[in-house]
C-alpha cells in the first residue's frame, strides 16, 4: 500500500492540526523501518510535505510531545546523551547542547491507553480520566484521538506554565508536576495501564502519531470529538477503523463452515490489521439493541459441564438458540432486557461472561478465525439446538433479523445491527 499520494492530499491538514509545529520534533518512519528526524524547522505545510515525501512509502508520521527552541537539532533527553571520557573529558554531545539543542520550552501530558482486544476498554479508561480532569483547572484537553490500531491517545496543555530560566530546571519542573499528576490517575482504577504506559505519560522526549497520518494497517489516526466519545461507543465512532485507503479482499479474511447458518456477508465492519506479529481475525456481534437506550438481549456464555435448565430459562426469556464453541456452550436469546435485569439473570446463572456484560456488552464470535493468510485457527460456532417458547416477549428487531431463526411478534428496535471485525493475537 503506497501511501504518498494520500499525504500529497493530507500534509496541510496534518500540519494545522499541531499547535507550534515548528517548535517540536517530527518523525517519519519508512516502509523500511528507517525513521528520519526533521534536520529543519517545520515552520509551513510545505516543509513538512518535503520533509514527509523524503520517503518513498512513509508508514508513519509522528510528532513531539514537547516544544523545543531548536528542535531540529534535539537528539533527546540529555540525561541519556551525555558522554565523558575516563579522564573526566565532555566529549559528546557537543558543548552547548544542554543550553540550545536541548532547551524544552513545554510540555504537554501525553496519556497513550492501550486494549488490545476490545478498544471499548481504552474507552473506559479514557473517560474515567477526562471526568477527573474537568476538576484540573490547571490542565486543557487539546486532543483525543483513535490511535489507528488498538488505543486512544489523549494529549493536555499544562496550563501551569511557569517561566524557569534553567533548561535543566524546566525539565526537572516538568517531570515533577507529570509525576504527580500520574500518582493521581493510577487512583482511578485503570485497567488499561501498566509500566510502560506510566513511562510514556513520564516521558519529556516522547513522540505521538500526528493527526490524520497512516499506519501500516491502513487506518487513520482519527480526531474524535469529546462529547461524542463520551456519549457513544468508540467502534461507531471509527466506523470501519478510519481506512483511508480501501482495504483489500477484507471479506475474504473471514469466512465460516458450510455446515454452519452464519455468513461473513452479515458481517458490515471492515477488518483492523494489527502491528502484532500474529494477527487473527474474526467477526462478532454486540447484544446491545440499536435504536433502544440500555437495552439488551440475553447472550449467556456456560461451561458445557454446567447444569442448565434449558425449558425454564425459555419460559423466562422466550425463544433460545444454542451454539457450542470449544468447551462452552452459548445461549442466544432475544428478549429485550434492561441491563441491571440482564446482569441479575447472568449472576444468578452464573454465566462466564457476566464480568464481560457489566464492563460494557456481551460479544458473540459469529465466523471461524483466521490468519492473515485466511488459514482457519478456530471453527465457527456451532448451532446445535433452538427451543421455542410458549411465551410472548418483545423481541429486538435486528437480532431477530440477523439470526433469522424465530418470527416472534412484538419486535422493537431499529433494523440494523451494528456488527464488527475484530483482532486477535497471540
């Protein structure tokens, strides 16, 4: 995928997009791997499109956390460059580096939150710490954004921003108040955060994907806008993963048993490669209702050695499908629920994935998975059972279309169902 002709397009977006680029560091890196530092100033968007066209293929495009008096020249923390012979000699750098080369003007706090699997994780996570930074007068939002592959990044002016004479007294201000400010989020209960995320958060010297650039993948690093992102949930707000170039024989990637009711055309969501060595792909389907606020259908995952009694549970939720996937049975339903009646039913149950429901949704893997070769790793699941049910339930609408195993009356909901392709890895 050759991605010139779309940064030929996008540079002078790209470009008024970062406040004061022409103080801070800019990266590209090569289909290659070799990554170019800016050796100039990017003071316009036509230097940064001769600076990004130095690659044939640029993969990807990144940009400072920090703003530098000379950033052209900035090799990185100080700290780490500094080199001094055995008889006590200043020999690297080069004598002035520390005052000009290294001279950090300011620094935003970069928080990079990472769900490999299931990016409405990040999604939680994000919105714990933008709730607790509305009390922060000290800090602005300046950006939030879909990573391309598997985060969200979020990016805050520190608005604390004291004039300190001494570079090295700056930076020392700077790593102080950071680390303050992460001593507080790791309070929040974060799952998505570890030592290396809390180094990134710590980090001066740290790059981020510029807006609008490209990942290998092919998808977009996309704005999102921050009522929205709080509101909704983050896969509709990508849409298809932000594909700025058509992705190829997507469809062919995933693909089910003849044997087996469900077809990949059902699935509508586009495929999201990843950086991982091992990519597998796979389709799967939300039990939230469109169209209905905080309504559910029962999707019930159990042990296959558990106990089920399969005509109670029909009398309590309606019609039933069963599928059997690897040790585990799922029971499918499509009775509307409220979500705290839901979770009552699960926990009563005792169904594996009720910590799964309470987080966010149920996710039923609906196709085989596959390697980015389309070698299947894993079958589909498979239908084993239906029970009909005497009683009378509403229904939702897009779950009983897609299944299109039970006519049942009373249906509620909007005809489409929103439905993903998602990554796994190993």
């Amino acid at each position: 995928m050759n991605t010139l002709n779309y940064y030929k397009d996008n540079y002078v977006k790209m470009f008024n997009s970062i406040s004061n680029p022409n103080f801070r560091i800019w990266k590209v890196i090569d289909e290659d791997g070799f990554c170019r530092q800016n050796k100039y100033q990017i003071t316009t968007p036509e230097r940064l499109w001769r600076f990004i066209k130095q690659c044939k293929n640029p993969q990807k495009v990144y940009v400072s956390i920090s703003t530098f008096l000379n950033p052209n020249k900035n090799h990185g923390n100080f700290r780490y460059q500094v080199k001094v012979s055995e008889d006590g000699h200043y020999y690297y750098p080069k004598a002035g580096y520390i005052t000009a080369d290294c001279n950090l003007l300011d620094s935003y706090f970069f928080i990079d939150l990472d769900a490999e699997h299931d990016l409405t994780l990040a999604q939680e996570d994000a919105r714990k710490i933008m709730n607790y930074m509305k009390k922060k007068k000290d800090y602005k939002l300046k950006l939030l954004q879909f990573s391309g592959t598997k985060g969200v990044h979020l990016l805050y002016e520190d608005k604390l921003n004291k004039h300190i004479p001494h570079p090295t007294e700056r930076i020392k201000y700077y790593h102080k108040r950071k680390k303050e400010l992460i001593k507080e989020l790791l309070t929040l209960n974060l799952s998505t955060i570890d030592k290396n995320h809390i180094n990134v958060m710590n980090d001066l010297f740290r790059v981020y994907s510029c807006p609008l650039s490209i990942k290998p993948n092919g998808n977009v690093v996309t704005q999102l806008n921050p009522k929205d992102f709080m509101e909704q949930d983050i896969y509709s707000l990508i849409g298809s993963g932000g594909k700025a170039i058509e992705a190829k024989a997507n469809e062919s990637k995933v693909a089910t048993s003849k044997s087996n009711i469900l077809q990949p055309k059902n699935i509508k969501g586009k495929g999201r490669d990843g950086l991982s060595t091992y990519p597998y792909y796979y389709g799967f389907i939300g039990n939230y209702v469109s169209g209905l606020k905080n309504n559910y259908v029962p999707f019930l995952k159990f042990h296959k050695e558990q106990k089920i009694d399969l005509t109670d549970l029909s009398n309590e939720i309606g019609n039933l499908i069963l599928f059997y996937e690897e040790g585990y049975m799922w029971v499918i339903g499509m009775k509307i629920m409220q979500k705290n009646k839901l979770l009552k039913l699960m926990r009563r149950l005792k169904a594996k994935n009720y910590s799964e429901t309470s987080r966010k949704y149920s996710k039923f893997r609906i196709t085989n998975v596959v390697n980015k070769y389309g070698v299947e790793l894993k079958k589909a699941p498979l239908l084993t059972k239906s029970i009909k049910s005497d009683k009378k339930y509403t229904y939702s609408r897009p779950h009983n279309n897609f299944f299109n195993k039970f006519i049942a009356d009373n249906l509620a909901g909007r005809d489409k169902l929103s439905t993903f392709r998602a990554e796994v890895t190993a």
